[in-house]
C-alpha cells in the first residue's frame, strides 16, 4: 500500500508531495468562447495548495469538438494568457497543475457548434436522449485532429502547466476511435482491436513527441480512459486490457482510471473475481503509475484506493469542502464538511454547471 502523504515522482522527473489528486470535473466556467474568467481561477485557487496535484475540466483542443457551453479552449494561441493565470493559480504550495485536453466527437450538437454538424469516427448516433447523427470524419481530418493535440500541448508548455492529461475516458472522441460502437469504419482507422487502437496510438506517439522535443524540464503526460461500456457492441473490459497493456509500454508517466465508483466490478461474468481497478493494476505490473479514483469521501477510502492504485483523485468531495485534502492528510476525517446548501454556493465558488454535476452525482449532500 502506498502511504498517501508520501511523495511521488514521475519518470520524466516531476514531484507530487502527496498521493493525493483532484479528479478533473466540468465546470462551466469559461467565457462562452474558452477564454478563462476570473470566477475560474477563483474557483480552482480555493481547491489547490494542499493537495499533489490537480487536474483541470477538459479543454477542447479544436474548434470542431467543442462538447458544451463554457468550456475551456486551447485549441489557438489566444487562450494562452488566460491558461497562465489559471497554471498560475493552481500551482500554490508545489500543487502541480495539469491541464486536460481533449475533442468531444459525437457526444455534443449543431446548437454548441452554431450550426455545424459533429463529427465522429463513423456516422453513428451516441445511445443518449435527442442524440445527433455526426459526420464521419475524412482521414485529412483525422491528421488535421490529431495535430490539433499536438498544438494544444505546446500551448500548455508555454502557459506554464506541469503537464497534460490526455482524455480518452467518458465516450469522448478518442474513446469513440476505440469502441466498436462509435468507429465502424474499414480503413486503417477502424475494424479489429489494433485498428482502432490506432488513432489512440498516433496521439500519443505525438503528443509525446512534442514533449520531448520541446526541452521543457519536469512536464508529464497522463492518459485517462473507461474502462467499459454498457452499448452492444460496445468497449468491454477485455478490450480496456489490451488498451493498457499497449499504454502500458508507452512513454507516458501515469494512467487514470475514469468511474463513479473505485469499487465496481465488471458487467463481465468473466472478470467476477475482483474489482476493475484490481485487474487494470495487475495488467499494468508497475510499468506506470495509476490513478484511480470513484466516490471517495474518506481518509478511509484513500487508503483502500491506494492498495491498488498509486494515486487518489478526489472530485465531489472537493467541491463541497475545498479543504478536504489536509483534513485527511491530518487525520481529522471528522471535521470534513459533508452537506452544502444553495447559501453556501458563493463561499465555495460553485456555479450552476458545478452545481448540476452535484445534484446529478450526490444530490444527498445538497440542502
């Protein structure tokens, strides 16, 4: 078992000085364009400087992939300065700050994108309420998306982040290139496993490269992913093994499990014998670190994650007290807020699309 406050240093050499995380969450809180607004920073400076490091809300590196409104951009150089003020912002007491970026795919609609058609990497509906149809993606699109990760991650370097989080988790567009579902395509980019690893394979290799290229001391890459799907067909679990066991042997510097629950066991009859992140970890066999992460509301709950995991990210928790971190790190589970109501709102720097996620994802702690 890792001991949460005990460092962790990652291979290309950045500190977390505690193992725990804040998990990446949606917040609604850019301008309608990207840019980041003043009650942003505000709210990410409440939540950091106690924990190891923190994940922000994904940001679209394309103009195309935009998922919903206020969400953050860096997909052209004009949000590099806001992008400063928020790196600069989390990164109080050696929190370290990671950007998340990404391409929502199918999983948005022509009103986000002011009339335009969503793309996909087939054109096949999400399995969701009033879903749209995308557009199948050309392979010049796909080279041309695939730079855009590369273009975002050099914007990340030079707003001063302490890396980026690749995120191929919650049926985005680099999990649809991967699940049999979404990609029913015949060319090189879809059809059997390896194929449609393939475009997961190039935005590594790329953002990676950029990376290394770029000289920048200290700045890691992580990948984030679900392990399964609930459409037929859909990702199964022996699928999300050989996808980290391929990410496994790449030069990235952790994997991040994405699920509601660190406890969940697989839909599959054949995994049964133990909880997902059990079979994720022992797939892994410390090549990379792995963050994991689910409903943890407890010094208690770290401790349990940490015996399969190198990392904890906490999300909800951290909303509802920004403190959360040290409370637990000292101890003193006991004094940790568990119950906000709507006056509490302005205090914690919670806006309505945090508030939603809240409701949605624990409406028991809501007064």
């Amino acid at each position: 078992m890792n001991n949460l406050d005990s460092g962790l240093t990652f291979k290309r050499g950045l500190h977390l000085k505690n193992r725990i995380v804040v998990a990446p969450m949606t917040t609604k809180m850019s301008f309608f364009d990207g840019v980041v607004t003043n009650d942003e920073i505000d709210y990410y400076a409440l939540r950091t400087g106690e924990v190891g490091a923190f994940i922000t809300a994904a940001a679209n590196v394309h103009e195309g992939g935009k998922g919903w409104d206020g969400e953050l951009g860096v997909y052209d150089d004009r949000f590099i300065p806001g992008l400063a003020k928020l790196a600069a912002a989390i990164k109080k007491s050696h929190t370290k700050a990671i950007l998340q970026i990404f391409h929502s795919g199918r999983m948005t609609d022509s009103k986000v994108l002011h009339g335009v058609q969503p793309v996909a990497p087939s054109a096949v509906a999400a399995e969701r309420p009033d879903a749209q149809t995308p557009r199948e993606l050309t392979e010049a699109e796909i080279f041309d998306i695939l730079e855009s990760f590369k273009q975002a991650t050099e914007r990340a370097i030079k707003a001063g982040f302490d890396g980026v989080e690749i995120h191929g988790a919650n049926t985005y567009l680099i999990q649809q290139f991967f699940s049999p579902h979404s990609n029913r395509r015949t060319d090189d980019w879809g059809g059997s496993l390896e194929k449609r690893f393939k475009f997961i394979n190039e935005l590594v290799d790329g953002v990676t490269e950029v990376v290394d290229q770029s000289g920048v001391k200290d700045f890691v890459i992580g990948y984030r992913f679900s392990p399964e799907e609930y459409e037929n067909p859909g990702i199964r679990l022996s699928d999300t093994l050989f996808l980290v066991d391929q990410l496994s042997n790449k030069p990235l510097d952790y994997l991040h499990l994405s699920m509601n629950n660190y406890r969940n066991y697989s839909v599959s009859d054949t995994f049964k014998a133990k909880p997902i992140i059990e079979y994720i970890k022992e797939t892994m066999n410390n090549r990379l670190p792995l963050i994991g992460v689910g409903d943890i509301r407890s010094g208690a709950d770290v401790k349990e994650v940490l015996a399969s995991a190198d990392l904890a990210a906490v999300g909800r928790a951290m909303l509802i007290d920004p403190h959360w971190a040290q409370k637990v790190l000292d101890g003193q589970d006991h004094l940790i807020r568990t119950e906000l109501s709507h006056y509490d709102r302005d205090e914690l720097r919670i806006s309505n699309g945090v508030w939603g996620f809240l409701e949605g994802m624990m409406p028991e702690r809501l007064k």
